[in-house]
C-alpha cells in the first residue's frame, strides 16, 4: 500500500541527490577543494567520485545508520568514515577512473561543517528553503538524515517537497549556465557501461561534476541531471530548455521497471513530446509502486 506522506505536498526521500546538493553548497563557498582531505585525496577528488576508491556496492547502510543514530563522541562518525575508506583503498590507486564513492561525501560534509559551520543548512534554507527540504528524521523512523551532533549525512538523507525539488533545480540551472566545457572535464568521460550513465546514447559525453553527472554533445553543456537510488532523477536539458523530475515511491523497490530507469533516455530525446506531469501506479505481489514524473519549461523555475 502507498504510503501518503511521500504525495506530491509532503516530502520525497530522495537519496543521492542529497549529493548534487552538498555539491552545489561546495561550489558556493570559498573553500579550496584542491585541499587533500585523505593521504593524496583532495576534496574535489571526493566530490566527482575520482577518489579511486570504490564504496557503492560494499557500502553498507545499516552499518553507516546505526553509527549515525548511536555514535555521539565528536570525530567519531570521521573515524569511522576515514576507516572504511582507507579499508577500501587499492593498493594500484587510479583517481583516474570513476568510482562511485558514498562514504566521501559523509566525509565531506565533516569537512564543511568544520570549515564553515552550518553553511550547508544555510544554503539549504536559503535556496530551497526551510519548509520545502530537511535533513530530519524519515516519517517511518528508519533513517535520519544527520548524526548525533548535527552533521548532515551528505551521501543520502535530504528529504524534499515539490516545490522544494523545483526550487534546486533553479538553482542548479542558475549555476551550471556559467559552466565552460573545459570546467566539467576536470575527469575522463564516464565510460559506456556506467550505471551513472543511466542508459544514455553513446554520443553523449557524461563528466561527474560535484555530484552532478553533466553532458556534453559535440563540445557543448546540452545537460545536467542528478540520480539517486533506484531511479530517481532531476535534470535539465539547456537545448530544448526544459526540466524534469522523477521520484519513486517506494524507493527501495526491487522490481525491474525499465520504464523507470528509462526516464532519463527519454527525457534528453523526447522532451517535448512527455506529459507534464503524471502519477503512475504499478503494483507488485506486497504493494504499489508510484512513479511521479514533472516535466516543464525552465523559463517557469521560480524562486
């Protein structure tokens, strides 16, 4: 059964894309990200998942959670994070080479706090605002999207309403129409098979930029987009000039949905041509699954 505090005027969990928005408050602040923040690690390194460490599939959550919910001595939830990281550290380390790394951005978010206290939630509150988005505790009481002292947990947490996942969008699209290509190919292009990649067409050059995934076509930004956990995306396309959304809920359904993971495909190729809005419903053997999909014009983005 759906469960209603996810619809359209509550909050969406929307996972990774916690990420894009710890990666946009990096890129507001005057923080010098070239800053090594592990041995020869710097904190762009971390932010564009060219860490050289792998910590998506071994990263486990449960674990992280309950560090998160019990670990209350200040540097404590560091020293986990710095552990498991270097626990992960090849010995052959090629930055070279994305690797999705979900444990660097709760390292991440350390070193902002520390740096700038509280610029993260000022820049929340600023720019999406205070009743659209929080890193509070999730209606179910499973997750909480900040530790004992406060600290936001970068890699997931960030809860969001409509109107506040419109109003990152905005932002994010104030931001990168400054971008020069030579900007975001601070990295190699993703590769073909990368699952980051979300099943775009070959042509499409995919750079990770502060925890945006950008595209470049024939030498030029035509798009930007944001992913988190089983298919929820926000993006922007700056040729047809439009934006879209999809979350899901639940979003810890493991059925196959093609469809789903397919959204991104289709909104780079078909955008004028997708409904505006829509809520689809599928049910599997236990409960429903709902897709809501927002597309628009970025002219109508709004502060």
């Amino acid at each position: 059964m759906i469960i209603d505090f996810f619809r359209n005027e509550y909050f969406y969990e929307v996972l990774s894309i916690s990420k894009s928005v710890v990666g946009l408050a990096f890129l507001e602040s005057a923080i010098n990200v070239k800053e090594s923040i592990l041995e020869n690690i710097s904190i762009l390194d971390a932010l564009c998942h060219h860490t050289g460490i792998e910590n998506d599939d071994s990263f486990d959550f449960f674990e992280f959670m309950h560090k998160i919910k019990t670990e209350k001595e200040k540097g404590g939830i560091d020293l986990y994070v710095r552990t498991a990281l270097l626990k992960d550290k090849p010995i052959d380390l090629n930055k070279n080479i994305f690797k999705y790394n979900n444990l660097a951005y709760r390292l991440l978010t350390g070193i902002l706090q520390s740096k700038l206290p509280d610029h993260l939630k000022n820049w929340v509150h600023k720019n999406i605002g205070e009743k659209n988005a929080n890193w509070e505790l999730s209606e179910d009481g499973d997750r909480i999207g900040h530790d004992l002292n406060g600290i936001e947990n970068g890699l997931n947490g960030l809860r969001l309403t409509k109107e506040g996942a419109l109003k990152l969008l905005y932002n994010a699209n104030r931001i990168f129409t400054t971008l020069q290509t030579t900007d975001v190919k601070i990295y190699p292009k993703l590769s073909f098979e990368s699952y980051f990649r979300a099943g775009l067409p070959q042509n499409y050059d995919v750079y990770c930029y502060y925890g945006w995934y950008i595209i470049v076509f024939e030498g030029v930004i035509t798009g930007a987009f944001a992913i988190g956990f089983k298919n929820q995306f926000i993006c922007l396309d700056f040729v047809t000039k439009f934006y879209g959304i999809q979350f899901r809920v639940p979003f810890w359904d493991e059925t196959v949905d093609e469809e789903a993971y397919d959204f991104l495909n289709r909104f780079f190729s078909q955008t004028p041509k997708m409904i505006s809005e829509s809520t689809t419903r599928s049910k599997t053997p236990d409960y429903t699954v709902e897709k809501f999909i927002n597309i628009g014009k970025l002219k109508n983005l709004r502060i």
